[in-house]
C-alpha cells in the first residue's frame, strides 16, 4: 500500500500576528533575499517539500515521507506545519525538485542555503554536493558538475541540530516550546542563481569616510585579465564611476557627499560589473552610505559620534522572535511594519539580541534609517572554558556574520558577548574583531563581566527602576545602558499565557525605586521577576517617569539606552508591542513624543549638596539593627516589614560622621560601616526659592557579599517619606542613580532649610524581594541637585 504523505496545515496554537496569518506555501518568503548583491535571474526555492525525521544513524534517504514541511520555517514552528520539537539524537530529512530555466543551460549554478542549523549535507540527484556546519550564516554549493540541461533534479537535504550539547552559535535556543523554542534545520530561504562560468563576483567589501568610498571586490573563478567597472548613482543619476584591474582596490570621491544618518538615510545606489573585452560578464546592484563611527577625545566624558557628531541612542532589545515562527519571520511586510514602528514611536536604534536576521532586515534598516547594535550569537551559555578547537569554531562564526553584514550602513555596533554567556578569552577575542572591523564601535561585554578600559563601551544591564550609571571620571569609555527598563504589562488575549494584570499594593517591591503613585500588579512573577503594571495609564505614567531618567542622566555620561524590550515573548510581557504586535502598550505618538525628549539637551542641574567624594561632607549618622525574626538563624526578612515602619528618627542616636560611608579600600571611607546594620544619614538643605525639581544623587560601590542582593534606600524630606531606591551592581566601581523627587516632595520642601534622610538598607535580594545577612563590601554616599 502506498505511503501518502499529509498536506501542509498550518498548527493553530495560541496567537499569532497578522502576517503569520497571511503566510501560505506560494507566498512564503518570494523576495529576492541579497539586497546588497543583487542579480537579476534567481529562482525561489521555498514552499512546500517533504519532510521525514529518523535516527542520526541512518545515512539513507527515507523510505517513506512523513509529510510536508513548509521551507522557510523550523521544523519546531506552526508555520511549517509540523511543530515537533527535535532532538539530537534525530536528524531532519527534506526533499523536492526543482527544473531550471532554459537561459540558464550555458551558466554555472549556485545553489544558497540563507540559514540552516546545523550540519547541513545535500545530494542532487542521488550525488552528494557537500556539507556545511553552522546554524545562522548563509553558505551556497556550486552544483554546476551535478546538473546536465534544463531537466528535472532531485534536491535531497539532511539537517542534525546538536542544540546545546556543542559549543556553537546558539542564542537564546532551548527545548521548552513555551519559552525560546529551538530553530533546527532549515530556517532562511533557499534559493539558485546563474552565474558566469569563468569568474563572476562573489563579494565586495565597501568602506566610506564622509566624502569618499572604496571598494574590493572578491571572485569566484579566476579575475586575472578582468576589468571591474564601478559606478555610482544618485538615484538614476550616475555621479561617479572607474574602471579598474579586478584585483585592485579602488577609491571614489563623491561630489556634493549626501550623509546616512538616522535623520537622512540616504544611499547611493551601486553597479559592479565585470568586464572581458569590454563585454559584461558578470553584474550585480547594491548600495552604500556615506557615514563614519567614532568615540570622542574628551577626556571626562565620552560620546559616540556619528559623522563626527555627539548622537545620543535610543532603541529596543529586539530578541525578534516570532509567534508561529520563532526565529524566522513571518514576511518582508511584518519586518518592514516592525522598523516603520520603531521610527515612529522615535527610536534611532535598534539592538538586535543574540541572533542575527535575514539580509533584508539590515536592508530596511539602511534605508530607513535605524542603527543596528548587532549582538554576536553566543554559544553554550554557561561554557566559559572551551577547547581551543570549539572557540574557534565558534568565533569563525561570528567572524561570517561580520563580513556578511560588514557593508550595511546600518551597523553600528558589534556586542562580542552578553552577560557571560559563553565568555571566554575576552581580550583576545576583542583584538581579533577590532583587526578585522576598526570601521565601527565594539562592546566587548554587555552586562557583568566587563574588562575596564578595553573596547569603545561600558555597558550595564540594570533592571531597576532608576538605572544607575558610573561617575564620571572613574572609566574611559562611552556609557550605554545595554538593557534597562523592563517593566512589564499583560494585555490579554495577546500574550501567549492569556493571564491578566492584577491590581493593588504590590506585595514585593523588587527591582525598587517604585513610585508610590503608580498602582501596579501585586504578584510580581508575572514576569520572570520584572514588576507588573496594569496596563494602559499606570505603565505610561511609570515609563514617562523612566524617559525623565534617562534624560537628566545624559548630564552625567549616559550615551545610550536598550529598552527591554520590544515585544513581549512567550513568558515575558515586558515589550512596548504585545506579542502578536496587535497593541501598542502605549500609543505611538506619546512614545514618540516621550523619545524624541532624548535627543534634546537636559536641564542643567544645580548642586545644592555634593557628593563627599567630591567635597567633604559632614553629616549625622545613626545605625540601627535590622529586625531579623529570628536572630540566631538570621531568617529571611520581607523588605516590606521595613518599609512599612518609619523609624523614629527624633529618637535615634545620632553622631556627626563625615561621608562616603561603607568599608571599602578605595575610596577610603570618612565614616566605616560595616554594612551589617541599617545605615541612616541626614543633612541639612538650604533653597533660597523653592525649586521646580529636584533630584537625590545615591552613589554606591558594592563589591562584595551575595551575588544576587543589592542596597536598599529611602528618601525622607522633612520627616516624610517620599521616594525609595534599590542599586543593584556586580562589578566593583562607584555607580549613581537620580532619584527624581515626586511632585509632592517638592510641594513639602521650604523656603530655606529643609531636612534630608536617607536610609540604606543592605542585603536586598534581586529575586525575593527579602533580606538576607551576607558579608559587604560597600560603600554610598549622597548629593542633592536642583534643575
């Protein structure tokens, strides 16, 4: 009885966004997918083929197909219709078969694979082309020797996804279908392309200044007695053009240079033909933009210049992955729909996290005008030792995605590792990118494990509501807030758990800072441990109040900030758009509005009361016990027991201590605490009027004691409770953060002097939201500003 394999049916699971709605096997993923080398004959091979999945053992083609696959979405996605999650002891089978237009019988044949994870090893027509490994860059066959004439070929594909059991570029890749589902085997398009026979171009590597551009191309076959023609063109106008030996690199002055910025991204379009005898035998189109990166001299504070000038950056952490398809999305229209979004709502940024996207997406970036903070893929997360041999495996990966994406204006930024995620041999690594990329700024670290001085950036992850960054001074590097924000909001029925927001008095204040004024969900497991507001006024008015933090912070060196996050994913509800990007959490105008603040300068601040590291300080001070419930035990403490019980400050007993305050080596403390008790400080503040804002600076080094806690403060003016913080930090240097006092702090303050507290409480753990005793080292301090 002969076997009949299903029918493509698309999973109906959950929800999905309106382009994964429109995806059928005739219009899934047609657009010619190399904007930057385009030729005109190609041929589309995605839709449907046959699938089966076997034990790794097995080298034979199936016997039997189990049914139909839609190519270009992993096998583990509703929208390839299969949705099993595959595991590495299987090996996924594909096939089809193609015919070839009669044009192309005198031309060689490229066969392209965009992405396929992991070992890759094809046959045509029973022969066997090839094999390739890696799970994100793009690799073609030349399949010339297996095709005779225009008939009809057998395409046979083999895939085996080893996941995380290798060290390989894998990102946020896990086997829970609810969280980040793996992406294995085929993933981008498949496609062929006719090529010259003798030498045809394979790529070219463009560099720009702000009035020039220079060009070297590479080759299949051999270019020797070849001319290359370079022309360049505004639009349909040719502007500039050379020809030149094949071999040589060349350089064009562009008169009258147009700039690519975020505000005018313009491109110059770009012809490259090769030419024999003055006959072009080979042609391609692409495009280029006029732009430089640097970091400033300034020796205080650094900026990011683009095209020589300061450019403050704001955009969203964009893991961009996708109801239905996981990785790969759903269609052209939704990732130019999700860039259109980000300029609207006024970001000029985007950081695109631990994966890397289909050429297109770089492509509508360029012309759009979005800088890209493209994330290397790490591998096994908690790897931080590898074999020489995997290490190099690994960077070789990365090192194709850097050629591959080098031409894109849009890249700005290369982030070597995140939050040590497979960090390995940092210094080392740093120097082997910055030799092949010195056009374009490098992060070497994102988040906890940073080597001071190394690289362009200092970048921190800090998911409290007040993000604190270092004092000026104290690093050379330009500062960026690599992942900040985070706060969460389910909008039911448009994430992928259906639950919805509670209301109330959060029970757990973890990540800290929150406003009082704010009602927000009080079960913060909503979201990993990110808090929860209920959506709609309560999320806008907290994240208008976090845009107003970043903005005063610009005066004290931030330079850029990553928004966590985009979308919200399958368990994190934390994005500006809901996972199926049917809703704007808040409107797009007010976002925009609210972004395009950034950009403007902030208001200058006036110190009233310095910090001590800056100009001894005299203060009053008073220690008290933390009230643990069981002494002996130490037993866990509820933060909220504290908070909810002023102390009696006209009863305490106080003594005069000159500020910092901790027990660190350096900076030399003026009076030591241990960091064993409750620290209370206070000062005295003198307004000649009374100030339209004002902000307490909390400074504080931590470099000591449980991984996972962090200080504690509370804000009092005039014996009134009115604003708390919590600093979290894992690298040893002196932070701040700007605790922005509320409308009704500044209506208690007086004419003349005024009373400031300031309560510090260590041993906050990140996760629980309790106290926990632990051995610190730590040091904070205090200043006030007016502005």
């Amino acid at each position: 009885m002969c076997h009949k394999p299903q029918e493509y049916v698309p999973i109906k699971e959950n929800i999905l966004t309106e382009w994964a709605e429109q995806v059928k096997p005739e219009n899934a993923w047609q657009e010619y997918p190399r904007p930057q080398l385009e030729r005109e004959e190609w041929k589309n091979l995605n839709g449907l083929w046959n699938y089966a999945i076997t034990p790794k053992s097995q080298e034979e083609k199936p016997e039997k197909w189990e049914g139909k696959i839609l190519v270009p979405f992993s096998i583990e996605t509703q929208l390839s219709g299969v949705g099993r999650i595959i595991s590495e002891e299987e090996v996924i089978w594909y096939y089809r078969s193609f015919k070839l237009p009669k044009k192309w019988k005198e031309n060689a044949i490229l066969l392209h694979f965009e992405a396929s994870d992991f070992e890759t090893t094809v046959w045509l027509n029973g022969k066997l082309v090839g094999k390739h490994r890696g799970g994100y860059d793009s690799f073609e066959f030349d399949i010339s020797d297996f095709v005779e004439g225009v008939g009809e070929y057998d395409l046979l594909v083999k895939v085996h996804d080893p996941q995380a059991s290798i060290f390989k570029s894998l990102g946020k890749q896990t086997g829970a279908v609810r969280d980040y589902e793996r992406c294995s085997g085929i993933w981008q398009t498949v496609w062929i392309e006719p090529v010259s026979t003798d030498v045809s171009i394979a790529s070219v590597k463009i560099n720009t200044s702000l009035e020039d551009v220079s060009f070297q191309a590479s080759y299949r076959g051999n270019p020797n007695g070849i001319e290359v023609k370079y022309e360049v063109f505004d639009g349909s106008s040719l502007i500039s053009s050379i020809i030149s030996d094949a071999n040589k690199k060349v350089k064009l002055k562009i008169p009258s240079p147009k700039l690519w910025s975020p505000e005018s991204s313009f491109l110059y379009n770009l012809k490259i033909s090769l030419l024999e005898d003055n006959k072009i035998i080979d042609e391609v189109d692409s495009y280029f933009g006029l732009r430089t990166l640097s970091i400033s001299d300034d020796s205080s504070v650094k900026d990011i210049l683009l095209n020589g000038k300061p450019i403050f950056q704001m955009g969203p952490l964009d893991q961009n992955y996708w109801p239905g398809g996981g990785l790969t999305l759903p269609s052209d229209e939704a990732m130019i729909w999700e860039s259109e979004y980000l300029k609207r709502i006024g970001c000029n940024m985007v950081r695109l996290h631990i994966k890397y996207n289909p050429s297109r997406f770089y492509y509508h970036c360029d012309r759009l005008g979005l800088l890209v903070w493209q994330d290397f893929v790490s591998a096994q997360g908690r790897n931080n030792n590898p074999e020489l041999e995997d290490s190099e495996f690994w960077f070789n990966e990365q090192k194709q995605m850097v050629e591959k994406l080098y031409n894109h204006p849009s890249i700005a930024m290369w982030i070597i590792f995140n939050e040590a995620w497979g960090q390995h041999d940092s210094e080392k690594i740093f120097e082997r990118v910055e030799k092949f990329d010195n056009t374009r700024l490098i992060n070497i670290a994102s988040g906890w494990v940073d080597f001071p001085e190394i690289g362009d950036i200092k970048d921190i992850h800090d998911y409290t509501y007040r993000p604190a960054i270092p004092v000026p001074g104290t690093h050379n590097r330009a500062v960026v807030l690599g992942e900040v924000g985070g706060f969460a909001s389910a909008v039911p029925p448009h994430n992928w758990t259906g639950r919805s927001n509670k209301t109330g008095v959060p029970s757990n204040l973890i990540a800290g800072g929150g406003s009082p004024q704010i009602p927000r969900d009080d079960n913060f497991k909503h979201d990993i441990f990110r808090p929860t507001f209920t959506y709609g006024e309560n999320f806008e008015k907290q994240y208008s109040k976090f845009i107003d933090q970043l903005h005063l912070l610009q005066n004290s060196g931030l330079r850029g900030a990553v928004y966590t996050q985009m979308t919200d994913m399958k368990l994190e509800e934390n994005g500006w758009l809901t996972f199926d990007r049917k809703v704007s959490k808040v409107a797009p105008d007010k976002l925009g509005k609210r972004h395009n603040r950034l950009y403007t300068k902030p208001p200058k601040q006036k110190i009233l009361l310095p910090a001590s590291t800056e100009e001894p300080q005299t203060w009053e001070a008073s220690e008290i016990a933390i009230p643990w419930k069981n002494k002996k035990d130490e037993e866990l403490l509820d933060i909220t027991i504290l908070q909810d019980n002023i102390p009696d400050f006209e009863n305490l007993s106080w003594k005069q201590a000159n500020g910092p305050f901790g027990n660190t080596d350096y900076p030399e403390p003026g009076m030591v605490w241990d960091g064993k008790n409750q620290l209370i400080i206070k000062n005295s503040v003198e307004f000649e009027e009374i100030p339209e804002n004002c902000s307490v600076r909390i400074y504080y080094i931590r470099s000591g004691g449980p991984r996972m806690t962090m200080i504690h403060s509370r804000i009092y003016i005039n014996g009134k409770f009115f604003a708390d913080e919590t600093t979290r930090q894992i690298n040893q240097e002196q932070r701040m953060a700007e605790v922005i006092l509320p409308s009704e702090a500044i209506a208690a303050l007086n004419k003349g002097t005024n009373e400031l507290i300031v309560q510090f409480i260590p041993g906050l753990n990140f996760y629980s939201g309790n106290v926990i005793q632990g051995d610190e080292k730590i040091l904070v301090d205090v200043s006030i500003t007016e502005f």
